[in-house]
C-alpha cells in the first residue's frame, strides 16, 4: 500500500470514529443509550472507576494549584 | 441540563490537590451519571490535558486525561471551525477577552446554553445575552 493512499484510510478510519463517537454521545445524552443495545462502550459505573482511577494518580503527583490561574496563564501564551 | 464546561471546571475535578476540586468535583460526577450533558470546545480538552500534564510532570497521565475525556459519551467535543474562529474573533473584539475565553463563549452562544467556569473575568466581561455560571449556583 502507497504511503499516500495508508494515509487517507487512516484519516478516513478517524473521521468514521468519530463520527461514531458523537452519535453515540448523542444517543447517551437522551439518557437512551444503555437501553438501546447500540452504546458498546463503558457504563456509567465503569466511567467512575476510570476517572476514580485517574484522579488518584493525578493527586498522587500532581504539584496542584489554582485552575483559574493556570488556564488563564495558558491562554496568555 | 446542557452547559458549556470550561477547560478550569476539569482540571479542578480531576485534580484532587486543586485549590477548587471539592466545588468542581459534583459537577463532573453529574456528567458521568449523565445528569449533565456537557458541550466544549476541543480546546478545552488541549488545556486540561497539558496544565495536568505539568502538574504532574507525566506524560501518562497526560495521554490517560486525553483518551478518557475525549472518549466519555457524556461531553460532546467541538471543532474549531473557521465560522467558529469568526464569530469568536466577535466576542473577543466586543469583550477584549483572551482568544480562548472567546471560543468557548462561543460554543454557549451558539447552543444558546450557560458558560460554567471558575473564571471570575469571563463572567464579569461576557456579552449579555451569554448567561455565565459558576459551580456553587449550580447547587440544587
């Protein structure tokens, strides 16, 4: 396969993927989506312990600080 | 309820060692139980990812926030689109706003929904007719 032509199939795969993401952010915000057999993703249960999981590593290394501050400080760069 | 969550709103709920994490924190567990439904600009996720990642000095954890935010159903990413940048560049030039606080005014324009942020600045300078929200007026 052509470098060129590996390229367009992955930014086409990217473009369906999300494509498919939003639609299914649409359908979980209708509150539907567990119902609905289409949402093959995680549950709301399994969403907690992935972010409970992420927020623990976070605070184990993180310096914290003020969010305000730094997003501020980010947007001035 | 649909908002506009601004980029401060993440990085204080995912951060326990952040200054407003308890306020911000039962924001972000309503959109896990898909109470809320958040709308943000792609930017958003950019400034989390990175102000986390030089918290933390880790590119883990960095990768982690990205894959697990731009993946959860409950928040709807947006592109920033040229027409986006055009009517962003409006509000900047109305409010005098940094160009990121014009892009997410934008996005609560466009949908017509509230802006929620800890950013005292933006809610004072927004245009009127753009409701601007923080955490503890959410309170129910």
């Amino acid at each position: 396969m052509e470098q060129e032509e590996r390229i367009s199939l992955i930014n086409e795969i990217k473009q369906i993927e999300r494509e498919l993401y939003l639609k299914r952010s649409q359908l979980a915000s209708t509150g539907d989506a567990e119902g609905s057999g289409i949402y093959q993703g995680l549950n709301a249960t399994e969403w907690k312990d992935v972010f409970s999981r992420c927020t623990e590593e976070i605070g184990r290394l993180s310096s914290g600080g003020n969010s305000v501050e730094d997003v501020a400080s980010e947007r001035q760069r | 309820m649909r908002l506009v969550i601004d980029s401060n709103i993440f990085i204080s709920s995912l951060d326990p060692k952040d200054i407003f994490h308890s306020e911000c924190y039962p924001i972000f567990e309503k959109i896990l139980n898909f109470e809320i439904e958040a709308l943000c600009p792609a930017l958003v996720l950019v400034e989390t990812a990175c102000v986390l990642r030089r918290r933390t000095n880790s590119v883990e954890v960095s990768r982690n926030v990205y894959k697990s935010l731009s993946s959860l159903p409950g928040i709807n990413w947006f592109d920033i689109t040229l027409a986006v940048a055009e009517r962003a560049c409006l509000i900047g030039a109305k409010t005098g706003l940094k160009g990121g606080d014009a892009i997410v005014l934008q996005v609560a324009e466009e949908h017509g929904i509230p802006l929620l942020t800890k950013d005292k600045e933006i809610k004072q300078r927004a245009p009127a007719g753009i409701l601007v929200v923080e955490p503890d007026e959410m309170q129910t």
